[in-house]
C-alpha cells in the first residue's frame, strides 16, 4: 500500500472512529445531564477544568514530538540506505515512554495531595475534592497512551489507536451506567465521583491494550539486521521539542483554567444564582459545544494525520508535495464546513429540542454555528504548522488566545452574562485563526481561492437551506424525531452538494478520478 493510499485508509478510518465515538459521547453527556442534572454537570465541568490542566502537565507535548520525530526518522530513512531507521526509531521511544512515566506520577502525586486545597479555595465547591483525587490515578496511563498514540501515529498505524480508543470509550460508558444506576450516586457528590471512576479504570486499561500492542510492534522493529547504531542526535531533540511545547501548553492550560473557573463566577455577577449559573455553564460546555465539534471529526481525524505527512515530506524536502497538501486541505475543509455551519443554523432548533433534549440550547446552537468554518481550519492549518516544525509558533498564538479569553470573560460576563461569553468566544476564535492562517501563507506559497471555497460554498448552502425550509412549510415536513432530522440533514446535504457541482466548486470528474486511482493503487 502506498503512502497517499495508507493516508486515505487511515484517515477514513479514524473519522469513522471519531464519528462513533463522538455520537456516542454526545448521547452519552446528554445522559448523564438529565440522569445527574444540570447543576451536577456544572460541577463537573469545574472538576474537568482543574483536571484538563492536569492533564496538560502530565502529557507536555508528548504525542507531538514523539510523532514529529519518529516521522522524520522515516522520512531520512528513506533517503539514506545506511540508516538504522528501527534502532533511531526505538531509542525515541525509550526516552519519550520515561519522560512521560516521569512527569505523569509527579503530576498526579501533586493533583492528589492539592485536591483539597483547589477544591475549597479555588474551585470553591468542597464537593470536587473526591473526584479530583480519584482523577490524579489516570494521569500516568494516559501520558504512556500519549506517547505510544504518537508512535502508532507516525507509523501509519492509527487502527492501533482507534482500537484502544473504542475500547475505552465502551469500558467508560459501562461503569458510568453501572456507578449511577447503583446506589454509589446517591448525591451530586457521589455522582461526579461515580463519572471520574468511569473515566480512571477505563484510561488504565486503554494503556494496558496500548502497550500490549507496542509491545508486539517492538518485537517486530528489532529483528533489524542492520549493524549500524542508532541515530542518537534525533532521539536527543526529544526533550528540545518537547519542553517549549509544553511549557507553553502549561500557560495555556492554566489560562483556560482560570477562564472556565471566571466563567460561572461572572455569570454570578450578572445576577444569576450560582446552580443557574452552573446549570448554564454546564449545557455550553457539556452540550453545545460536543454538538458543534462533532462534525469535526471528519476534518480533524485528517488533520491529525497531516504532521507525519507534513514531518516526513519537509525532512525529505519535498516542498512540492506540501503545496499540494495544503491547497487540498485548505479547499476540502472550508467546503465542508461552511455546508456544516449552514445546515446547524438552520436545523438549531430541532438540533436543540430533538437531539439534545434541551430548549435552551437551540440559541446557543444558532449562534455559535457560524463559527464553525473558522474553528475546523484552524484546527487543520494547526497541524500543518507543526508538522512544518511551527508549533512554538502555534503555541504562542493559542497562548494569547487564551490571555485575551480571560480578560475578555472577567470584563464581559458580569455585564453580558452567557452572551458575553458568546462575544469572547467569537473574538478568540477569528484572531487566533486569522494569525495561523496568515503565518502559513507566509511560509509557504498555498493561495486561498476565496470565491471558490468560500463565496460559492456560502451561497450554495443558503440556497440549500432556503429550499428546505421552503419545502418543509409547504409540505409541513417538520423534524419533530431523530430519524426525521436525520433525513433533513441528509437533504440538505445532498443539495448543497449539488449545488457545489453546478456552481463548479468542486469537480465530480476529478473526484471520480480519485476514487478510481485510489481504488486501483
């Protein structure tokens, strides 16, 4: 199998993957809402919070370097005969697996014994000190995960991934419902509590299917009989990449932290309750934005794959291949998006009432879905700049993102309330965006054909919109179930891909030429 036809395969792979995984996820928060209630969501949202930045220490960029130089050890490996490609190959391994054990228990050793005082003082809710406890035990098998995914990842092997990754999902799932519907959750308390075991015992046994599977690709790397050692300067750049990375993860993360902690502090000062205030902060985070991200797992499972393609083709020096790559994506991702804005605007009240069972999140929907083609590119020009060897660059930005997410929640909430985080939301996300996009156009020499990837889509999805919503009045064709918004996703998208192909956004011929190339190879 060749190299394009090995991205296809493991990209289609790991959107299906991502689609089940994140539809099951989406079921399953709505689940857990209306089985624990909005305000327990809220505090575990908060939990998630402290958790999340954790979780950003224990794994400090990790999967990143490890994939990056795994990648390039490949791609020199493939131009020079007389290189070790497995010993280099094994030698990242070793150290990237021990600065992750290493770093991961001293991280949850600090997690554990500080639960009390971040709860208390901090979270100000005395009822997340347990679950923050229990979550300290996930972190250093979720950084060896970490690793071992950016192994498998640089590999081409991401099946291996989407296994431990299913098979985590389900473990969760299962002790989730068995720990609520048993007599474990018989309070907010103990219900946050039962949702972290889910989470720690499923994390754990993902490791353990993750190194049994390394543990067998290992076996097979080392019947190498090339005599030639390791290529110890690449193994050795492993701390290098890793640490601005991470501490540049770190600022972020706490600057996240502190936004999500202001977040239901400011709703408070708008004069809401605090239980409102976290009901409200629970079903943005919990609800809306899993919804408004779910989509993306198609563009982003892609787009996780770009930094070895991106890697091994800039060791190789093949600039001509990542011009191409990148007009591809660029194309690809803002057709697909604008179609997915454009459908969950018009659908935001059934998406709201009938998926996610929740009124009031309908508004929420509608206003943050024009955001969506702006969020899905700069997830994908992310990993284009890191597999270019940006990603300080990008860390930086994201870094000022959330510098201006805190300042810009602390000023707005008290005064706006939920729709002033709404603004920042808008604000953060067009400015990060707008200077990843402008920092890859610079180094490279990719062009964004503005009318047709942008203009064209636009008009051809409110085209869409506009004669579903037509045909729905007319035919009172309203989507009051889940199979009925289901269809009018389905007609809506068929339309506005038809609409593409007669406007001459896209090519069916050249499509159809891929297919079959794709096919033959």
């Amino acid at each position: 199998m060749d190299r394009l036809k090995k991205f296809y395969v493991n990209g289609i792979l790991m959107t299906v993957v991502t689609l089940i995984i994140r539809y099951v996820s989406v079921n399953f928060n709505i689940y857990i809402s209306n089985k624990i209630g909005a305000v327990s969501m809220g505090i575990f949202t908060l939990v998630s919070s402290v958790y999340g930045f954790a979780l950003t220490i224990a794994t400090s960029g990790i999967s990143l370097a490890t994939t990056k130089l795994v990648s390039e050890a490949m791609g020199i490996g493939s131009q020079k005969k007389d290189y070790n490609t497995e010993k280099t190959v094994l030698s990242v391994m070793k150290k990237s697996l021990l600065f992750s054990l290493s770093i991961s228990f001293a991280t949850a050793f600090a997690l554990f014994l500080s639960a009390p005082f971040i709860g208390k003082n901090i979270l100000g809710d005395e009822r997340t000190v347990s679950s923050l406890r229990i979550l300290a035990f996930s972190l250093p098998p979720i950084a060896l995960s970490s690793s071992l995914g950016g192994y498998f990842t640089a590999l081409r092997r991401v099946y291996k991934n989407a296994c431990v990754q299913i098979f985590s999902q389900a473990l969760r799932i299962y002790l989730c419902v068995v720990l609520l519907g048993s007599t474990v959750a018989k309070d907010m308390e103990s219900a946050c509590v039962a949702i972290v075991i889910g989470i720690t015992v499923s994390e754990l046994g993902g490791f353990i299917i993750h190194l049994i599977l390394y543990l067998f690709e290992k076996r097979s790397a080392q019947k190498s009989k090339k005599s030639v050692p390791a290529d110890k300067r690449l193994s050795g750049r492993l701390i290098p990449i890793t640490v601005p990375v991470a501490l540049s993860a770190y600022m972020r993360s706490a600057l996240i932290t502190v936004e999500h902690l202001l977040i239901p502090w400011g709703l408070e000062r708008s004069g809401t309750s605090r239980d409102i205030s976290l009901a409200a902060y629970g079903t943005v985070h919990s609800l809306v934005f899993p919804l408004i991200l779910f989509p993306s797992a198609i563009s982003s499972s892609f787009a996780g794959l770009l930094v070895p393609e991106i890697s091994e083709s800039d060791a190789a020096e093949d600039k001509a291949r990542i011009e191409r790559i990148i007009s591809r994506v660029l194309k690809t991702v803002l057709i697909y998006s604008v179609g997915v804005a454009g459908i969950m605007m018009c659908l935001s009240g059934e998406l709201g009432s009938v998926l996610l069972g929740s009124e009031d999140s309908a508004l929420y929907i509608a206003l943050i879905a024009p955001l969506i083609p702006i969020m899905y590119l700069d997830t994908s020009v992310d990993s284009i700049l890191k597999g270019l060897g940006y990603q300080f660059y990008s860390m930086i930005i994201n870094i000022a993102d959330a510098s201006m997410s805190v300042v810009l929640v602390w000023l707005l909430l008290p005064r706006f309330g939920i729709m002033g985080y709404i603004m920042t939301v808008y604000f953060t996300e067009i400015v990060n965006a707008t200077l990843s996009i402008t920092k890859l156009l610079m180094v490279t020499k990719a062009k964004v054909r503005i009318f047709d990837w942008i203009v064209k889509p636009i008009l051809s999805v409110i085209a869409a919109t506009g004669i579903m919503n037509f045909l729905t009045e007319r035919l009172s064709l309203f989507a009051t179930t889940r199979a009925a918004l289901f269809i009018h996703i389905f007609i809506i998208a068929a339309i506005y891909l038809a609409l593409l192909v007669l406007v001459r956004a896209i090519s069916p011929r050249k499509i159809k030429a891929s297919i079959v190339n794709f096919l033959k190879t």
